[in-house]
C-alpha cells in the first residue's frame, strides 16, 4: 500500500500547476460570476449511476 505523506499544497495550487486545469478553473469562476450555474439534483444523478451499474452487471 502506497501511502504519500501529507502536503502543504493546497488544491488551487496544485490545480494551477497545470495551465489546462488552470483555464478550466478561471472559467469556472467566471461562470460563478455570471450566474450561470447548473444545478444538478445529487439524489437523481445517484439513481441513474447505481441503475446504469446494476443494468452492467447483469450484462455481464
């Protein structure tokens, strides 16, 4: 077992490492700002991936 000891990095550090992640993040904030959000019901989502996983393991 791999264990790494704990960093003083923090995510957004680490995040802006990388200049892909970097813009994706940045435009996330700007989505935020604008109000442009997208609301995703959690118990929902949850429904649909325990169903699509059920469906392939009886596909199996």
């Amino acid at each position: 077992m791999l264990v790494e000891p704990p960093s003083e990095e923090d995510e957004t550090t680490y995040i802006l490492k990388s200049e892909t992640n970097k813009k994706h993040l940045l435009k996330a904030l700007e989505n935020v700002e604008k109000g442009n959000l997208i609301f995703v019901n959690l118990d929902e989502y949850e429904k649909i991936v325990f169903e699509s996983q059920i469906y392939k393991v009886e596909e199996d």
